[in-house]
C-alpha cells in the first residue's frame, strides 16, 4: 500500500492511499490534487473518507464523487452533502481490503469521526482529521473540553506504533507552544529538530504515531505533573483535575503567539 499526503490549500494534506490500482482519499477538500494524482497514476478511485463537515475536508466531495462514482462515508450527525453512507462509533468499514473501525471523536466538530485499521502493511493507521495534530489537537469549535479531552484519551488508548495521519502541517507550530508547557521535555527537544530538518527539506513531518504523541504532545499529557504544574501556573487549573489542566492548556494554546 502507497500512504500519500497530498497537499492542499495553504497546510492541509488529503490523505491517499492506494494499492497501484485503486485508491481512498481521505477529506478532500480540494479536487484537483486528487484528481490530477489519479490520472498521473492511472488509479480508480474506489472510496471516499470524510471525518468532519468543515469546508477545507469536504469541499472537493461532490466533484471527485461526480467524477469518479466512488462512494462517500462520513459521520452520522454533521451535515455532509449526500447521497453517502453515515458512520458512527462501533460501525466498520472495508476499502481496499483493509477493515476500518468508526471512532467517534467530538470536540472540533459535534460529530467528528475517525478511521482506524488495526494493520495495514504491518502497522496499525488511523486518519483523525482535525482531532489530534502532531505536538497539538484542534480548536474546540463546537464541543467541550470533557468531550475532547475524552476523544483524544481515545485515540492514546491506540497502540503505540499506530501512524497518525492528522490532516494539516501544523507541526512546527505546536511544538513552539509545546515547548511553552514542557520545556524541560528532552524528547520534545529533540522531536522539534527532527522536524525541522524535514521542513528544511520540503518533506512533511508527518504521519507521527501514538507513542510519539504520548511523549511530546501537552494535550495527551493531561495528567503529567509537569503539564499540570504549567496550566496552575498559567491559569490557576486545579492540578489534579485532569479536564480542568486540558481546558486551561487549550485556552493557552488559542491565545499563544
């Protein structure tokens, strides 16, 4: 299998993934990349993947869908053009001969979803949309902190090893914020250089995994003294509640220049 982050407007990355016959993009909210990557490669386009309703995942779905006649999965309670097949927590999914297991994940959007195949090529994947980015997780638009908090608490729970295929190069930027809250986190130290040397190149940072996350991203590390002990620090969070420390880094991170 072929895992290709296609690059789109100004940081998003529509994830493609292909056997050199066929091929699933996940939240594309350009057309063209798409488009022009399955004709340069001579590829069917057998599925499409949608994670969450906002413009930039969903805005080339109706062309590619037109085009293509693939069929479309999304979740169960955004609005999401049809005709496609909705999918919630439990459901799964076959593309490609790879399984899918539906997660739900609201915080960024009330019904975001994510895809997760416990092996593809050897290794567990997981397509999370704007639920968790490397070294951060997205702006909570329409649920709570509880509900994040216990979305991502999800997705750590994956094996260590699993590829997080987040859906914009936000990377570099997290990390900065990162460092604000744990600057005395060596792996984070080292992680920021390791993907700094990647942008240098043109390369993306990404996909990271789990473990990476577990070690380096403050809002999987909730519980973390050294997290707490910052959000207390910035905000006054009680240290020992573990949605109050995520809320206050969150607010943090909004307002972080």
């Amino acid at each position: 299998m072929n895992l290709i982050p296609l690059p789109a407007f100004q940081d998003n990355y529509l994830w493609l993934l292909h056997d050199g016959q066929r091929a699933l993009v996940v939240d594309p909210g350009d057309a063209r990349p798409v488009a022009q990557y399955l004709r340069e490669h001579g590829l069917q386009l057998a599925a499409i993947l949608v994670t969450h309703h906002h413009p930039d995942h969903i805005g080339g779905v109706d062309e590619l869908r037109n085009a293509t006649g693939a069929p479309v999965w999304g979740p169960a309670r955004e609005k999401i053009p049809e005709p496609l097949t909705r999918l919630a927590e439990g459901d799964e999914i076959e593309v490609l001969g790879l399984r899918f297991r539906i997660i739900d994940v609201p915080g960024h959007t009330a019904g975001h979803i994510a895809y997760y195949c416990d092996d593809m090529d050897g290794k567990p994947l997981l397509f999370c949309g704007d639920t968790l980015f490397s070294g951060g997780c997205g702006r909570l638009f329409e649920g709570t902190p509880a509900q994040m908090h216990g979305s991502l608490g999800k997705l750590a729970a994956l094996p260590g090893n699993t590829r997080v295929c987040c859906t914009h190069e936000y990377t570099l930027s997290n990390l900065n914020f990162a460092l604000a809250v744990e600057p005395g986190n060596e792996e984070l130290v080292q992680y920021r250089r390791r993907c700094e040397e990647l942008r240098a190149q043109g390369q993306p940072t990404l996909p990271s995994s789990i473990a990476q996350e577990r070690r380096i991203n403050p809002f999987l590390r909730s519980g973390e003294p050294e997290v707490a002990k910052a959000a207390q620090a910035h905000s006054g969070a009680d240290p020992d509640d573990e949605v109050a420390v995520f809320a206050a880094v969150r607010q943090w991170k909004n307002e972080f220049r």
